[in-house]
C-alpha cells in the first residue's frame, strides 16, 4: 500500500511524499499514526546539511522507538537513500527511530541498510533544495526557524 501526504512548510512551499508500506510496514504505521493525530503541526526542520538532508519531526513527548526496518538490522529494505527520499532518524541504537525524519538532499549511499527508508518525493523538491540552502550554525540548525506548519494525508 502507498499513501500520498503533504507536507506544508511555512514561508517555503509544500512537499509531496509517497509514502510505502511495503518497504517498511511498522515504519509506515508509526509515521501515518503520527500524522493522524497533528503530531508535526508546528514542529521545525532543525538539521539543514546541504548537499546531504534536512530533519526534522522533534516533538515534546516521551514517544516508544520502534524497530529500525533496514538490512543492518536484519530487515530487507531495497530503498536507496537517494535524493528525495525520506527515512527515519535515529540514534546508535538500530530501534530507536520515533518521530524524527530526514529527506535526502542528495543520493548518500553510505545510508543504505543503515537506516529505515520509506518513501519518496513525487512533488516539490524545489521545496527541499530551498531549505537546504538556508544558512546554519555550527550544528546545522537553520539560523531561522523552518516550520512544518503540517503534514496531512492527500
């Protein structure tokens, strides 16, 4: 199964994602089941690397990790992490993705069987290669804030 979402980022433009399933089901489930409930309304892409991605999706609350679904822990995953494709952030630790996400900027194959891909940019990449060219800090944090005003099912 694939589902169309839109996310709206404020001052930028709109960035339409087809999301799938199949590649990676608990990680599909978890993100749709965020959006369902506003969970990314007014949250900020807070990692800007040109060139590279841009994160975003930190949240307030105390969330569960979920299972990381790429082949380093042992899960199929045939998604390449090319450009404008969206995957889970995560920590060191193989299961510890929650709400964080990243699109890719540029193809990083290095990311591949590392972290959990799950869909792609169908529209608006533009959007993207705007947002990686905002100024950072010595932490990749925009120097302005760039707000996800939302993320909705189309």
């Amino acid at each position: 199964m694939k589902k169309e979402i839109l996310i709206k980022v404020k001052d930028f433009g709109e960035i339409k994602v087809e999301l799938d399933r199949e590649t990676a089901p608990i990680t599909f489930d978890n993100f749709v089941g965020l959006i369902e409930r506003n969970y990314f309304d007014n949250t900020v892409f807070h990692r800007i690397i040109k060139g590279f991605m841009i994160q975003g999706g930190a949240g307030n609350e105390q969330l569960n990790p979920i299972k990381g679904e790429f082949m380093a822990n042992g899960v199929k995953n045939d998604l390449k992490h090319t450009r404008g494709v969206i995957s889970m952030a995560r920590t060191m630790v193989k299961d510890s993705a929650t709400s964080q996400f990243f699109i890719m900027h540029e193809d990083s194959p290095h990311l591949d069987g590392q972290y959990a891909a799950f869909g792609i940019v169908i529209e608006g990449i533009e959007v993207v290669d705007r947002i990686a060219n905002e100024k950072t800090n010595a932490y990749d944090a925009p120097l302005s804030p760039v707000v996800i005003e939302s993320i909705s099912f189309i």
